[in-house]
C-alpha cells in the first residue's frame, strides 16, 4: 500500500518533541507491520524525542472522528505543528521522514 501524505508548510526545530498517533483496526497484519516501521524510524531518527499513542478504533471508534481518520492505518503527527497524516503501513521510510519533517541521521 502506498502511503500518503498531508502536510502544511512550517519550519521544525531540532528539540521539538513529537506526538505521533497511530490510529489502527485490531492486530492485522498491516496495523502490526506499521506499529513495528513507526517505532523502528522513531527509535533510529528521533531517538527520545517522542510519544507514541496507539488508537485502536475497533474498540474506540469515535477517537478517530476528532483527527477525521477516513483510512487505517493512520499516523498523526500532532506535534509539533503543522498537524500531518500519513495513511499506510510505514513502509517506507524515505517518505515518512520527509512526511514527518525529520532530517534523517
């Protein structure tokens, strides 16, 4: 699945801590595999300097109605602003980090 990115324009700072949500369905095999790629490129390009919160919208559905999920999985980058989305597995990593503006290591 390829992912895609929503993103506003804005300058990040090196210090900025970021809140990521990953929204998912259950343990499918993609909400796993994007859970695994979300922790694995955080660990390598932001080490410390994050927060993960999994939203699994099979127990919760209406916590995916406030960040308007249309797609799982979801990534929400809520911090720091601008707010970013990004729909798939995680896959790949080039696309993630330009989606999340992080400068890779």
């Amino acid at each position: 699945m390829k992912e895609s990115i929503e993103q506003d324009s804005e300058e990040i700072r090196d210090d900025q801590t970021y809140l990521l949500k990953l929204y998912v369905a259950g343990q499918t095999p993609k909400c796993v595999k994007a859970f695994a790629n979300l922790r694995a490129i955080c660990e390598t390009h932001l080490s410390g300097k994050y927060n993960i919160e999994i939203i699994d919208l099979t127990k919760n559905p209406q916590l995916g109605r406030a960040d308007q999920i249309l797609a799982i999985p979801t990534l929400v980058r809520h911090l720091p602003s601008p707010l970013v989305k990004i729909i798939g597995d995680l896959s790949n990593t080039e696309r993630v980090l330009v989606g999340l503006s992080i400068q890779p290591n």
